[in-house]
C-alpha cells in the first residue's frame, strides 16, 4: 500500500498530462526556421532551455509541427527571446495556417536575415541565437528534443549585462518576457540577488 500523503497534497493522475493542473515558470521565445520554398517560419515555444554550461540550447517540438521539419531538413534554427512588449506577436506567430499554406499571424513580427546560419532573426528581441542542429531526440511521447550548438549570439545593447549597471537596474528597466504555463505571463521586473551558499561551485 502506498503511504499516506501529506495532508496538504492533492495526487495527479499520471495517466493523463499533468501539466495543465499548476502553474510553472518558462522563458518564451521564438524559433524561427525556413519554409522549402524560403519563407520566414516562426514558432512560439517555451519548453526551452539551455544544455549545459557550453553553447548549447534545446527545445520541445513535435514533428507535426513545421519548425520540426524545418530544421530537419535545413540542419539550423534561430531562436528569438521576445520583449513583453512583443507578447501580442509572439502569440500569433501560433497563428494556424490558411488554406493557402500562409500563417497570417507572423505578419506581426519584423525578422532579420541570420549572419551564420541561413534563417532570420526577430527584430527588438532582448536575445537572438543562430545554431546549427547538434541533435534531435523523438520519443519523449508525441514530442521531440530539438539541441542546437549557438553558432552566433546578440544581446540587445539595454538588456545585456554591464560592470557599469547593476543587474537589477537592467531588469527593472528591461523586464523579462516569462511565460507561466499552462496560458499566463508575467513581466519580470524586480529581482533578488540569489543567496548562493559560500563556496558553491556549479
Ligand atoms: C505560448 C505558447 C507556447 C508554446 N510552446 C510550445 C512548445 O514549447 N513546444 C511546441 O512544440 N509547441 C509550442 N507551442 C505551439 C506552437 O508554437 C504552434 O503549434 C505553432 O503554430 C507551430 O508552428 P509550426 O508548425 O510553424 O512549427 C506553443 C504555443 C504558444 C502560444
């Protein structure tokens, strides 16, 4: 028999998604790709995150979807942190598309050409990386790990760290984009210095 659980804990049914029962703080960014035939492709996600302390970055996908294809195909992505400020085109970069193949949504977000890797950029995002396709691991499900090695990265001149400003001066005037699965945001604006335990080595 399985112990008693603690009063204030309510179990999940581990048969189903669990995902959708809290809350959880995720980056979001956009993952932009190249169509076949050359067009911009750009997808929100926030199942993202960095792999490892080298240059390397992953995210989730499904191969249902374009940007899985996509980057299949043309081994590179990029991928754009948005401001809050960009939160409206972000979400419609989620735009399905028309009958005519076109996803009207991405029409709200201005992109770049990419300087290493064939692809573009979003233009005002605090974060840019170009990566060229290290790995793509399928089977977590129906999802996929997308890893890309960062060729090249840019931080926008008010958002990246400086010896001259405080970090939580730089926040507070360039708050982070979070996404709080699974469908609100929050604007991170104030901060703490961690309290990192003396002698702590990563
Ligand atoms: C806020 C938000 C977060 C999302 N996060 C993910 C994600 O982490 N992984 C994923 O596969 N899809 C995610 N999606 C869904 C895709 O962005 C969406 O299906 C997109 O249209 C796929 O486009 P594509 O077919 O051009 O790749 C998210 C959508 C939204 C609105």
């Amino acid at each position: 028999m399985p112990e008693q659980l603690p009063p204030d804990l309510i179990e999940f049914d581990t048969s189903l998604p669990i995902w959708d029962r809290f809350f959880m703080v995720a980056p979001l960014v956009l993952v932009g790709t190249v169509e076949a035939d050359g067009r911009v492709d750009l997808a929100p996600k926030h199942m993202v995150m960095p792999m490892g302390w080298q240059n390397f970055i992953g995210f989730v996908c499904t191969p249902r979807h374009r940007t899985y294809q996509n980057a299949q195909r043309d081994r590179v992505f990029t991928m754009s942190f948005p401001r809050p400020g960009q939160l409206v085109g972000t979400s419609l970069s989620a735009t399905p598309r028309d009958d005519g193949d076109i996803k009207r949504g991405l029409g709200a977000v201005t992109t770049f050409p990419a300087r290493q890797v064939s692809g573009y950029l979003v233009e005002g995002a605090v974060i840019a990386l170009e990566c060229k396709l290290h790995r793509m691991i399928d089977g977590f499900g129906e999802n996929s790990l997308i890893v890309g090695q960062i060729v090249a990265a840019y931080g926008a001149t008010d958002s990246v760290r400086d010896s001259e400003r405080d970090d939580q001066e730089i926040l507070a005037s360039t708050p982070l984009l979070a996404y709080l699965q699974p469908g609100r945001w929050a604007q991170i604006g104030m901060t703490y210095s961690f309290p990192f335990a003396e002698g702590m080595k990563k």
